[in-house]
C-alpha cells in the first residue's frame, strides 16, 4: 500500500545515507530558482549514476525527504533479493517497469498512484543512466504526461553536478569528491503547449544549470 510519508525503517536508512552523502560528497543544495516551500514537487534531474537521487534526497529537509520517492527502474531493482529489500524497505523508491513488451503495471499509472498518496518524486526525464558525452539526453514523455495529468504538482528542474564521478557505473565504492546540486526555477506547462516545445523548455531550463566550461555557473 502506498504511502505519503517514510516508513520507520526508511526514515533512519535517509538519515543515514544523508549523513553518508555528505561525509563523502560535502553535498550542499544551492537554491538558485526555488526555496523548500512545503508543497509537493517533482523534482527532475539529469541521470548518469546510482547515487543521483540519494544526493537529491540529501540536500531536502528532513520532512521532505520523509515524503520523497524517487522513481527507479524495476528492472535494475528488482534483479534480486538484496536489492529488492534495499528498494523496498530501506529507500523511498517507486518502481516503473521500463520493459513495454513485459511489463505487468503501467509506469503512469504507478507514479501517478505515488503522487495522488501524498508523495513527491525525484523523477529522470532521460529514462536511463546517461553515459555519453552529451551533457544531457533528449527527454522521454514521461514528463510531459505527468504535468498533464497533474497540473498542481510544481516541476523543478534539478542539476546533480560530479555524482558520475564519485559512483560511476559498475563502481562498489564512492570517491570522495565535493558535489553540488542546484535547484532552478519551477517549470510550468502552458495551457495547449505542444508535448514537444514543453520537453524542449524543460530540458533547457534543467541545461541552465549545468556549470560552465570556464567553471563560472
């Protein structure tokens, strides 16, 4: 049964890999565009590792983290017990099913049951880990069908800057490495907007706020 608030057990597991994530990353959130105000969110980020939401999970406040789940691929964690446990007890994660041809639940139908429970989602409108050169990939519909069918949930473009470093792809064991996430302004979409030109904006708003190659962001 879905919930809009943190287990117990999930509750001490967020604390704990806060606490962990800044240890290792000296995380800390720059607020450039929106300030914690309470309300639910989907906040949307680029995606090139496996500690991206755990980094987004660790810069909101204890009571937003307590309501925040990140949307994960079941594919990935649900490969075996240890994983199904970590995804299903110990972290805040709705699990989409990205197999079309196999899937046994629509991934709408799952987040949109995950926010009307009260939570907010920590969302990757790329769909998959990016590891290409490209700063950001072409965004999937997911989003757009999500500012569609609930217009009140405030959409905030997230820039996880150094995770793909600190855990990069088959890595067990982090790097030490100082990592930002910033925050930009909330992303509306615009009444009879194409699907299109809203995945276009909100990929650009998000790009905004990559650091610059001179290093100034």
């Amino acid at each position: 049964m879905l919930s809009g608030r943190a287990s117990p057990l999930q509750t001490v597991s967020g604390a704990l890999l806060a606490g962990i994530s800044r240890a290792v990353t000296g995380v800390r959130p720059i607020w450039a565009g929106a300030a914690p105000n309470g309300r639910q969110r989907i906040y949307f980020a680029n995606h090139a590792s496996h500690g991206d939401f755990i980094l987004v999970s660790t810069c909101l406040h204890p009571s937003e983290r307590s309501r925040t789940a990140a949307v994960a691929g079941a594919d990935y964690w649900n490969a075996d017990r240890i994983r199904r446990f970590i995804s299903g007890r110990m972290l805040r994660t709705v699990l989409v099913e990205r197999n079309w041809v196999e899937r046994t639940a629509d991934p709408m139908q799952v987040m949109l049951a995950a926010l009307d429970a009260g939570q907010s989602l920590i969302f990757f409108p790329e769909g998959t880990r990016n590891m290409t050169e490209e700063p950001l990939l072409r965004f999937r519909s997911g989003l757009y069908n999500l500012a569609v069918a609930r217009p009140d949930v405030e959409l905030v473009p997230c820039w996880i800057e150094n995770m793909s470093r600190v855990l990069p792809k088959g890595a067990v064991l982090p790097v030490p490495l100082l990592c930002r996430v910033v925050f930009g302004a909330p992303v509306a979409l615009e009444e009879g907007e194409d699907r299109k030109v809203f995945l276009d904006r909100a990929r650009q708003a998000l790009l905004e706020l990559a650091p610059k190659k001179d290093g100034k962001s």
